[in-house]
C-alpha cells in the first residue's frame, strides 16, 4: 500500500491524549490519569520513560532503543512488552494516532 493509499492513520508513532495527566511518585512510578473518563493507570518507571517518548516524533523501534539505553539489564521480551504496553493505553484513551492530511 502506498503512502497514498492510506485510509488510517499512522499506527507507528503513538501520540499521548493531550488530557492525559501523568502524575510522578517519589519511588519513580506514576499514575496516568484521564479526567474526561476518571481512568488512572498506574506505571511502572520503565513505563514513565515509554509514555514520555509517546509523542508523536518516536515509532516503537525508536523508544525501544532508547529504554534499552537508559536502563541496564532491559529483558529480551521487552519489545512484546512496550507493545502490550502501549496497546493498553490506546484501548483505554490514553493515547492515538495522529491522522495524516490525506487521512481526515
């Protein structure tokens, strides 16, 4: 398919819910709390560096190298994890996809 052909958005660079509060603990996990629907999640700190690289700019390869970079001893399932991750998040609101010009 070409990039023209297109009929979704972008599903490679996941993009935080602009609502979406994510609150930092003492201990390095977070809570991520949407106010339109009063759903918090709670996250681990390998979570909290994952949704801070959901911006639009990162595709999953991309945060996955830079999660490997900053912790140590990162596990070989990681990837299957961030994906699991991040598909909680979108089945919950919590973030998107930003839709092309030639996708509206």
């Amino acid at each position: 398919m070409r990039e023209g052909d297109r009929v979704m958005g972008d599903k490679t660079k996941p993009i935080a819910n602009p609502l979406v509060v994510l609150r930092e603990e003492f201990d390095d996990w977070a809570i991520l709390f949407n106010p339109d629907t009063a759903d918090a999640v709670g996250i681990n700190p390998v979570g909290v560096a994952v949704w801070k690289l959901i911006d639009g700019h990162h595709n999953l390869e991309e945060i996955l190298a830079k999660i490997k970079k900053h912790f140590s001893e990162v596990p070989n399932s990681i990837i299957e994890d961030i994906k699991t991750f991040v598909k909680n998040l979108e089945e919950r609101g919590l973030i998107g996809y930003e839709l092309k010009s030639s996708d509206k």
